[in-house]
C-alpha cells in the first residue's frame, strides 16, 4: 500500500482517570516512535477525558508487531488493572481510497 496503513485509536477515560490515561498514553510514544515502519503516533486531546491516538506504519504487519510489543502489552496492563476507561477502546484501521 503506497501510502501506508493509517489506525486511529480511542480512547475515554472514567473522570478521575483521564490524567492517569493521558501519561500512559504519553509513555507510548517514545517506544513507538523507535518501531520500525511508524511513521508518526501522536494523541490529540479533544477533552480532558477523551484521546484519539492517530498512528500511521508503512505496513499493517509492523502494526500488528506493534501490538505484541512489551510497551504495549504494558501500557495494556495498566488501563485494564486501573479500570480507567468508560467503555472499552476502538481502533479504527484506515487505508487509501485514492
């Protein structure tokens, strides 16, 4: 796919959970950064409880290595152990239509 494969993640927190949600999502992106084929993950905060993670990989193959990686399955952990979301998360994967 010549323009890559786009994903973008969300994510609401319970009201006493967003800050804690908002660092483990921030500790994500140094790791994710350093994968091979990531061309660029950010978070855009829309409220103080909901995050969207926009990725974007050069192939969906080295997303799902992504997810099989330590910093995610810690990342993971630590929302599920905390309870932290309103629902569960969404991942909606993307690709070119042009």
């Amino acid at each position: 796919m010549p323009d890559g494969f786009h994903v973008l993640i969300f994510f609401e927190a319970k009201p006493s959970k967003a800050q804690v949600l908002g660092r483990i999502l921030v500790d994500l992106i140094a790791p994710t950064r350093a994968e091979k084929g990531c061309r660029y993950p950010f978070a855009d905060i829309e409220n103080s409880g909901k995050f969207t993670v926009v990725e974007a990989w050069d192939t969906y193959e080295q997303w799902q290595q992504h997810l099989q990686t330590p910093h995610v399955a810690k990342a993971l952990g630590e929302i599920n152990a905390e309870g932290m979301l309103t629902q569960p998360f969404t991942a909606q994967q993307l690709r070119s239509i042009a």
